[in-house]
C-alpha cells in the first residue's frame, strides 16, 4: 500500500487539486494534515505518470510525494545543515567577511552541484580564510546564520516521539556544535577548522569529513542505537549528501541543486522543514514546539 502526500505553502494547497488527482489515481479518501496546506490519500500503486503529475503540480507551488505506507515514522534524523537546517553557506559568510565572497560563493556551488571534488574545494575556500581572526566565527554565527524555517518543530515533533536526531556537516564544528544546541541535535559531527594564537591559519583538520563521512555516520548511528537504515530519515541539498541520501529509507531532497533532486524520489522545493513531518503522516495538531 502506499500513500500520496502533497504539501504547499500555508493556505496555498487547493482542494480541487487534491480531489481531481484522488480521483484520477483512484485513490482512497482524502485526509487532510494541515487545512489548505497539507493532505494525503491511499494508493494501492505507484501511477505510472508519477513525475508527469509532480512537474505540473511543481507548477503550482505543490510539493507532492508517493512512498510507501509502511515505515513511514522514522526513528532517526540526519540532516546536513549549511543550506538544510540553517539558511546560509557558513563558508561563505566567512569568505564575505574576507573579502572573497564572491569567489568563494562560485566554489561552493559549483562543489554542491558535484562539480568539483569537495575535499579539494574545501581546502581552497578554507585558504582563502587565512589570517583571519576566530572571532569571526561568533560573529558571524550572531549576525548572519538564521534557522531554516520550520527546523525547531520538525525536531521537536520527532524528539517528542522517540526519534534520535544527527547533524552531519562538510562544514565546520564551531557552527554545528551551536546549531546542534540550538535546535536540539543529540550529535554532531563537521570539520575542524584550525586556529593558532587567534587567528584562522588557512588549514582544515584531517581526515576531512565529506560524502563518505555523512554515510558512516548513517552505518555507525544507526548500529549503535540498534535501529536500520530503513528507519532513518536523511536530509540534504548538495552532491556531498546524496550518499545518506540514497541509502536512508527516506532520503529526502530540500530545495536542492537540481543534479541531487534528480536522484531522489522525496524532493521539496516549496515546503519548510515542517514538510518532512507531513510526508511522515503527521497531521499539524501532532506538531511539538509550534
């Protein structure tokens, strides 16, 4: 059995539009998650126009997603952060404060894109940072890194039901250690960025942690919390993430660059955070920390 999720922005979700594909999927009754934002439907199949459909749908500010009934409430949550969890490339607003903004910028997406070796990209925006002073990092931390919309309730909703939560990041420790705090991560793992006597020193600790490292930390999270992958919802935008991606029983595309949503069957380019509460079957009245 599987079930058709379609989310939109508050107010923005059309009955009619939920109605008309109920009826040409011959799906079961409609169940509304949240009014005019979020609802869902049986299927007893996967229809074979699937992503025909979820272009147009695209079209209208509707993300819209078909998986599988069974599993569906995750027990874990593993999340990239810079561009996930948070707003903001934290590299780049480092490089912005250096004067390599631009430059910087260019590297990262073209990094995120998968189309330049992320350790080698890494080491050259973190050179760029030479001779810059720490204290920048607490700065830019309280001046310009902003939550991504709906993160504070999609981890307080599935921390109130068992589940355990991971930040993985090919950024750095001294932005996950206070977004981990911040939004309740139980873990959190990134790269070290290296400093000496107060000022950055251009270098990044080894080994670095890339898009292998996002998958271990899948493999050793889970087997120490004795759950599977299948349990486990990834989350992530960049070409660094499609590895917890495509192995987490639900891998989930947000607002990504479009070589990684092309991999993923769960992508959501108009929904908050909070859609990854919807696609999971809960209904807004089930939300924590609203």
């Amino acid at each position: 059995m599987f079930t058709c999720t379609l989310i939109a922005r508050p107010g923005l979700l059309d009955p009619a539009l939920v109605t008309s594909l109920q009826g040409a999927w011959g799906g079961g009754d409609a169940v509304w998650l949240s009014a005019d934002e979020s609802a869902e439907f049986a299927l007893e199949s996967v229809p074979s126009n699937l992503w025909d459909v979820w272009a147009d749908v695209q079209k209208l500010g509707v993300d819209l997603v078909v998986q599988s009934v069974e599993g569906r409430r995750k027990k874990m949550l593993l999340a990239d952060m810079d561009s996930t969890m948070i707003q903001q490339e934290c590299i780049d607003e480092l490089a912005d404060e250096a004067g390599f903004g631009e430059r910087v910028s260019a590297i990262t997406a073209a990094a995120m894109n998968g189309e330049l070796d992320f350790d080698g990209a890494l080491r050259e925006r973190v050179g760029l940072l030479k001779g810059l002073p720490e204290s920048v990092i607490a700065d830019v931390l309280e001046k310009r890194i902003t939550l991504m919309p709906g993160g504070p309730v999609l981890l307080a909703t599935m921390k109130a039901n068992g589940a355990y939560a991971a930040l993985v990041s090919g950024g750095f420790t001294a932005f996950t250690s206070a977004i981990a705090a911040k939004l309740g991560f139980d873990e959190n793992r990134a790269n070290t960025l290296i400093a000496r006597d107060g000022v950055l020193t251009g270098e990044v600790g080894v080994p670095i942690l890339g898009k292998q490292a996002k998958v271990d930390a899948l493999e050793e999270i889970t087997a120490r919390l004795g759950i599977i992958e299948s349990d486990v919802l990834a989350v992530g935008d960049g070409a660094n993430d499609l590895g917890m991606l495509l192995r987490a029983g639900m891998g989930v595309a947000l607002h990504a660059k479009p070589s990684v949503a092309a991999q993923c069957d769960v992508r959501i380019n108009h929904g908050d955070l909070t859609a990854l509460l919807f696609v999971q079957g809960y209904s807004r009245e089930e939300f924590s920390g609203a």
